[in-house]
C-alpha cells in the first residue's frame, strides 16, 4: 500500500505474490478497518469496472511513521535473533 494506493483485493493478491498465501479476506478487512479507525490509513471510493465503487487504501501521515516505527523495531528483533542463533547454527554445525 505504501508504494500505491491499492484496495483490499488488490493488496491480499500481493501479500500473496510475496510470499503470504495465509492472508486472506477474511484478515485483510478487518485489518483495513481498524487502521482506518485508528487513523493509520487515509481512503477514496472510486468507481469499479462494471461493478460497485472500490474503496482505495492509502497510508496516512501517522500510517507512513508507524510503519517506518514497526519496520525498525522488527529489523532489531530480527538482528537480535540472528544474534542469538548465529552461535547454535556454528555448534550445530561442528
């Protein structure tokens, strides 16, 4: 969503393209709904080919440093893990 505006079917076919085949539906808008309320993400309905108006998805202000909060604070536990498995994998491997 970051990179383009997207809506929910859109945005749970790329989760999926990358690797996150579990997201579903059934996730996704819910998920949308509660970072709309919480003022994460910004939306426009716009009108669909043939069909009912899509509601677009957008990150908000707030939504970009959320995210940019949420990717370091994941890359420091990640660094923290590798950190600890790096010496298993070294004795693992003796």
């Amino acid at each position: 969503m970051e990179e383009e505006e997207t809506y929910g079917y859109e945005l749970t076919r790329r989760l999926r393209e990358r690797g996150l085949s579990m997201v579903g539906g059934g996730s996704i808008y819910p998920l949308l709904g509660r970072l709309e309320r919480n003022g994460l993400v910004e939306t426009r309905r716009l009108a669909g080919r043939g069909g009912p108006p899509r509601k677009y998805y957008s990150p908000s202000a707030d939504g970009r440093r959320a995210l940019a909060s949420g990717v370091a604070e994941w890359r420091a536990t990640r660094d923290a893990v590798d950190g600890l498995l790096g010496p298993i994998e070294m004795e693992v491997q003796r």
